[in-house]
C-alpha cells in the first residue's frame, strides 16, 4: 500500500512518515524507509513487546495522535512553492 501511494502521489518514502498504532504498521513503514511513529493507544499499548525482538523499532513513541504531530511538527520543514 505505501510503494502504490508513492507511486500515485509521487512521494518519496525516505521522506515520509508513518504514523501507527501497530507493530504491522511499524514494520511496513520501516521496510518502506519511512521515518516511523507508534501511537500507544489502542492497539500500540502492546505493540512495543511485540517490536522488541525485531529489530524494527519505531523512531518514536508517542502517546496519542496530539504528540506524533508535534513532533511531525518539528520534522517537517515548511514546504516550498511548487514542491
């Protein structure tokens, strides 16, 4: 689904972000060369246990979706005109 989204919307994944709240969402973000989040609620208050062994941790964790923007905030530079 990522690879299909880059392609029809011309992304580059390496500068992209993926926002989850699950180990899945996680490794398909990793595996694509996304900078990854995991949002511990919902289903992410257990995904950590299950991203330990895998090598495929997030590059953050946040608590809720308010967090991950702030630090998508942070992240992500103003875009220029025509980007």
């Amino acid at each position: 689904m990522l690879l299909q989204a880059a392609r029809d919307f011309d992304l580059t994944l390496s500068r992209c972000i993926m926002v989850g709240d699950k180990a899945d969402d996680i490794e398909a973000g990793k595996r694509a060369g996304c900078l990854t989040i995991l949002v511990r609620s919902g289903q992410g208050k257990g995904s950590e246990a299950a991203l330990a062994g895998t090598g495929t941790g997030p590059d953050y964790e946040v608590d809720d979706l308010a967090a991950a923007a702030r630090i998508i905030a942070t992240l992500s530079p103003p875009a220029a005109a025509g980007d």
